[in-house]
C-alpha cells in the first residue's frame, strides 16, 4: 500500500488536508470520492508522481505495450473467455516480469476478481491510461475495441519516442567523443608539451598559457569536480521531490529555446491523443482528463490540466477549464471547444493529436540539422584551439633565431 497526501473540499465547502492509503493515485481518488469529498490536488507521499511505465523495477516500452494490447485484442475477437486470453497472452510475452503479471492477473480474474482490479493490484507501476481504459473497456463490454486502441495509442506513442531518439543518436555520439579526446588531451596530452616549453625559456602566449591552466585545473581538481556535479545532481533530485519547486522546474523547461517548443507541443500531443483514447473508449469526462494529465511528461502542464477537474465536477465544460488555465496552446483550446460543440470531441482531438505529432517530428528534425553542423564548427574551433596553443610557442622559438 502506497500513502498519498491530498488536499480537498467537503460537501459544505471547507478546505481540509489528510493522506491516504491505496495501491495507486487512481485508487485514492475513488476512494475520496466515495466518502463524498472533492479532491482539489493528490500526490504520493514523498513527491513521486507516477507517470513513466514502469512494471517492477525495469521501464516497460511502449512498443510491449501495443503489442501487448494487439495480442488481447486479437484473441478476444476470436470469442476466447477472458481467463483464457490473459494466460495465452502471458505464454507469448517476452518480457518476463509482464508475463509474471499476467498470470498473477488469470489467477485473480479466475477467481472471480476484475480484470483492471488485479492489474492495478499486480502491476501498481502500470499506466494510468491503460488501467482506467481497460476498466472502462471492461464496464462497456467492448474489451476488444479498448484493447484494438490502447495498441494504437501505444504504437503512435512507441513510434514517436524511436524517431526522436534515433535522430538523437548522432548528435550524442558527436559529443561523447568529443568529450573523451579532449580529457585525454588534457589530462596526458598537455602536460607533455608543458614540460617542453618549460624547457625552452620563452614567453607563452595567452591561449598556450590558457590550455596549460586547464589542464592543470583537470589534472588536480578533477575528483573534486566529479564530487561537486555528484553533489549538484543529488540536491537537484531531492529539491525537485517537492511539488512547488517541480512545477517551477518544469514551467521553465517550456520557455528553454528550440526544446521547450518541442517539449511544449509534445505535451499538447500526449493531451490530445490520450484524451481521444480515453473518451472512445468509453471513460467519462473527469476520469479521462485525470488519466491524460497523469500521461503528460511535463509536470507543469499535468498540474495544470488536473486543476480543471473541480470545475469538471461542477459542470463546466473541458474547453471552459483549458482556457481558464491558459497553459495549453490556444489551437488546443479552440479545437476541444469545436469538438464539445459538435459532439465529435474523439475525432476532433485526433486529429490535433496527429497535427501535434507531425509538428514534433519537424520540430525536431529542423532542431538537429541546426545542431549537426553547429557540433562541427564547435569542435573545429576547440581542434584549432588546441593547434595554436601547442604550436604558436614553436613558431615563436623559431622566429627567435
């Protein structure tokens, strides 16, 4: 049992605080709204905020999860009983903790239990998005059409995450030899050449001088150095832990140049595209946007689409609440309230989901042309650098004969 702490507001209308024990975020909630209470804001004791999919210790990817979802929906369109179906998914799954779930999950629903009930008491880790889905899936009776798009939503998902981190590749290669060769010129190289000039009794020029102070720096204070970045990251971890300081971090990210445009709209993606997973599959309004806010990478931006679900309780409309907030992009804003108009809100933020998706890609691949010949002139400029520091004290010893 994990303990949540929540803030909320009773019937009358009086703010209170407290916490909470339950197996998920998700299980807390219903819980305090059964007792008749209005959860303002709810978060993990600690600060943890389950979004990554993680399935005991190791991240699960996206792309087992489509595959994970195709293999359900395939075998319960067939008429296969639901018992039958967890346990031939399980004997098919490579990923041997799932595939430990998934029979823990037949057992459960063998005996008599829900489906999304054991997987959100077998899997804690598991996505909101897939827990919330199939239990709607499963109240509906159309478990195969929530599962045919939970492996949609997950391949776009899995899709997008690989075209990003393949074209990152390069770029981190680059940059990682780049940072070994100069710690190995620093570190061996430049205190050869040292003792030579020493040997020759002559001025050094500033940029000689200026390599040797470096490389002496690094030959002496590099332990502390690795102790301080150590130490940097360690305070960075345990200051984000607390709510304010996260939400602060993360609002900034937006507003960093070329990636917080692209963390930006790729928020506005996961929003729109979860969002439309959700209500075609049959959740209700409030339950929808509390599973897409828990689906958003951004912690900001999550916060931001959380804070909407009192007035979603109260009967406003989503469009109302998003534009209220003022965090999301306004064609976002514009497009739910066309899509609330209409009665096609689904289709609408479909359609920005893949609008924001192509986006992202642009985005991106624009960003990394930028940023392949921008890495080439850098490292040419510190390849020269090294060049004239090492030879212009040569050049000088010559000019003197």
């Amino acid at each position: 049992m994990k303990t949540f702490k929540y803030s909320a507001r009773s019937e009358d209308g009086t703010a209170f605080e407290g916490a909470i024990q339950a197996n998920s975020e998700g299980r807390a909630i219903e819980q305090l709204k059964e007792s008749g209470v209005v959860v303002r804001s709810i978060e993990r004791e600690g600060g943890d905020h389950d979004i990554d999919i993680h399935i005991g210790r190791a991240k699960t990817k996206e792309k087992a999860l489509a595959l994970l979802c195709h293999q359900f929906a395939i075998i319960l369109q067939a008429g296969m009983p639901i018992v039958l179906t967890v346990r031939l998914v399980a004997g098919q799954t490579e990923n041997k903790a799932l595939a430990a779930i998934l029979n823990d999950v037949a057992d459960d629903v063998a005996s008599g239990q829900g489906l999304a009930d054991s997987f959100e008491r077998r899997g804690s880790a598991l996505p909101t998005t897939f827990i919330e889905t199939v239990r709607a899936g499963e109240l509906a009776g159309s478990l195969d059409t929530v599962f045919t798009r939970l492996s949609d939503y997950y391949t776009k998902t899995s899709r997008s995450k690989a075209r990003v981190g393949s074209a990152m590749i390069y770029p981190a290669f680059v940059i990682g030899i780049a940072i070994i060769v100069i710690i190995i010129i620093m570190t061996f190289a430049v205190p050869t050449f040292t003792s030579t000039f020493a040997s020759m009794d002559i001025a050094l020029p500033w940029i000689t001088q200026a390599m040797i102070s470096t490389s002496n720096f690094f030959s002496h204070y590099s332990l502390i150095l690795l102790a301080v970045i150590a130490a940097i990251i360690v305070i960075m971890k345990v200051w984000l832990r607390n709510e304010g300081p996260r939400l602060k971090w993360s609002k900034a990210g937006l507003h960093v140049p070329v990636i917080g445009r692209i963390v930006y709209m790729n928020a506005a993606n996961q929003y729109a595209s979860t969002m439309s997973t959700m209500l075609a599959s049959g959740l209700p309004m409030v339950d929808a946007v509390r599973a897409t806010a828990w689906s958003i990478g951004n912690r900001y931006l999550s916060h931001e689409l959380e804070s909407i679900l009192p007035d979603l309780e109260a009967g406003k409309q989503l469009s109302e609440g998003l534009r209220k907030s003022g965090a999301f992009p306004d064609l976002v804003v514009e497009m739910t309230a066309v899509g609330e108009e209409s009665g096609s809100l689904e289709d609408t933020l479909d359609t920005v989901g893949l609008y924001y998706a192509n986006e992202v890609d642009t985005a991106t691949t624009r960003a990394l042309s930028i940023m392949e010949p921008l890495l080439i002139v850098i490292l040419a400029v510190i390849v020269c650098s090294i060049l004239l520091a090492v030879y212009l004290p040569i050049f000088s010893l010559y000019g003197s004969y």
